[in-house]
C-alpha cells in the first residue's frame, strides 16, 4: 500500500467538542496507516470554519504530525 492508496478523510463539524473528538480520531487512523508504510507523516488542513481534511504527507516527515490552516493563507 502506498500514499496513493489512503484516502484522505474530510471533516466537517459545527463545534469544539465535535472537532476534537473528529480529528483525534481521524489523525489516529491515518497516524496507523502511517506506521504501515514508515514513510509519510500526517497532515491535517484546516480548510476553513469546521472544515479540515487529513491525510498522509509527502512534505511531512515520518513519525510527525503538522497542522495547516489555509484560512491564514487566503485571508
């Protein structure tokens, strides 16, 4: 299995305590995929208001999880 193979997942929440629990257990799952390949690290992105995706990382090393928020970026 590689990169390709993982589907990001996309997370839509309308609040805190939602959006916690959703990433945690998002980051979990692909943090296990991650350790199957011993390749990629994680990435979770923050697309806008309750809006995230995370996935694996070309750009993230190995055993590292970083965040991104494009929010930052187009405003």
């Amino acid at each position: 299995m590689n990169i390709q193979d993982v589907k990001p997942l996309e997370i839509k929440v309308q609040d805190r305590a939602s959006m916690d629990e959703d990433i945690t257990a998002a980051v979990d799952r692909m943090i296990e995929e991650a350790r199957r390949q011993r390749m990629h690290g994680v990435l979770v992105t923050r697309l806008g208001d309750g809006h995230f995706v995370v996935g694996l990382s070309n750009a993230v090393p190995f055993g590292y999880t970083e965040q991104l928020d494009f929010r930052r970026l187009t405003g």
